[in-house]
C-alpha cells in the first residue's frame, strides 16, 4: 500500500510538472508572445485572465509552428483553449495591448503541455485518449472535437482501451486536479478585481464626502457673516 501510494504521489507530481503559470504585464501598444515546444498529438491549452487595466481586455492569438492562426480573439477578459499539436514544433501564444492608448494590462495565465496520445493508436482501439474541457462531459461520452473554447469548462480524461486501469485514475485525477487549480487562480484573480474595485468607490465616496463636507461649513460661514450684516449699527459722524 505505502509503494502504491508513493506511486500515485509520484505520477501526480509528474502530471503537474507540465503545468505554468505566469503574471506579465502587457505594455500599451505592445505585445507578449511565448513559446512552447511539443510534438505531434500533444495535448496543448492555454487559461488567462485579466487581472488590471484600463476595461480588463486583451487580444489574443494562438499560432502553431507553420505559422497558422490556430486560434485570435479581440478584446477578451479570460479564456480557456485546448487543442492538440498538430505537428511537432514550437506553439507561439501571444497577447496584444495595441489597442490601448496608455493603460497596461496586467494577464494571468497558465499553458498546460499533455502527453502524447499514443495509447489509442497502439490499442487500436475506436475511443481517443487524453484531455478535453466540456462542461456538459458525462461519463461514457466520446470525444471527436480538435479544439473547443470556453470561459470556464470542466476538464476531463478520457481513458484509453486496453490500457492501464490505475495510469487512467491517475490521469484523471491530475486532469480534475488542474481544472480545481485553475478555478482557484481564477477567483484569486476575480477576487482581486473586485477588491480594487471596491477600494476604489471606498475611496471617492470617502472624497465625495469630505467635499459635502467643505461645501456645508463654507456655506454656513457664508450665511452667517450675511446674516450678521443686518444686526450690525451703522453710526454717521
């Protein structure tokens, strides 16, 4: 029991080593682009967020080694991509802030790197093996989509025929594992915002006040230095 538990420990840890997660701050009219090596059949995503700046957006795009456009979004505030490496090479992800004038925008956000899916083919089997994100995923369901996006799906593992029963667990229990550690980066970043937010209208109602205040001890001041004028005895010499 205590070698497979330290096998299960193992496996995860190794599950999540090909998980990163970064904050860059995306100057205006400027780009951040970066790159990630993988082979064919690799399963690829990409989570980001907009954590600060100017209306919390920023435009995306996802290209593959051959330069095509795998996937581009205009002024998006969060996102998640998965699809699989079509072919080996290098994967660019690139965030643009050119059409902000002057704000930065700060972006969070993680690339995951699967394994190849070469169980399925060795099996020879019908089902493909490996990660998805789909919300509406219930068990026994296949999987025949090269790419979906979504805000916030739910990822998934798809166990592959004939193969290891306990690799499968394990898998997907890492797959669930990022989906839980992706939704926590993602109120962490959610719960910063509204925190600024309300700091912010904290802050104006506090200025707001202060000003109520002035104006309400200059007029008093002014009334009664008018009013005082009327009590006053003029004497003529």
């Amino acid at each position: 029991m205590a070698a497979k538990g330290f096998f299960v420990a193992f496996a995860l840890l190794s599950c999540f080593s090909f998980i990163h997660g970064y904050f860059v701050t995306v100057d205006a009219h400027a780009e951040e682009c970066f790159f990630e090596k993988a082979t064919t059949g690799t399963k690829l995503g990409l989570a980001f967020e907009v954590a600060e700046g100017g209306f919390l957006d920023i435009d995306i795009k996802i290209m593959s080694p051959d330069g095509n456009i795998i996937h581009e979004g205009e002024r998006e505030s969060n996102g998640r991509y998965t699809f699989p490496a079509s072919m080996d090479g290098v994967y660019t992800y690139c965030f643009s802030n050119k059409m902000s004038t002057m704000t930065p925008k700060i972006v969070m956000f993680s690339m995951d790197v699967g394994e190849p899916d070469t169980k399925s083919a060795s099996a020879g089997g019908t089902g493909e093996e490996g990660y998805g994100m789909d919300p509406y995923f219930q068990p026994g369901m296949s999987t025949e989509f090269p790419y979906q996006a979504g805000l916030s799906p739910r990822p998934y593992y798809i166990p592959g025929e004939g193969g290891n029963k306990m690799e499968d667990m394990i898998r997907e229990l890492s797959a669930a594992l990022s989906g839980v550690k992706h939704e926590q980066d993602y109120m962490e970043v959610r719960d910063r915002i509204h925190r600024s937010i309300n700091d912010n209208t904290n802050s104006r109602v506090v200025l707001w006040s202060v000003f109520e205040a002035l104006v309400l001890v200059a007029m008093t001041v002014g009334q009664v230095y008018y009013l005082k004028q009327f009590f006053e005895v003029r004497r003529v010499v």
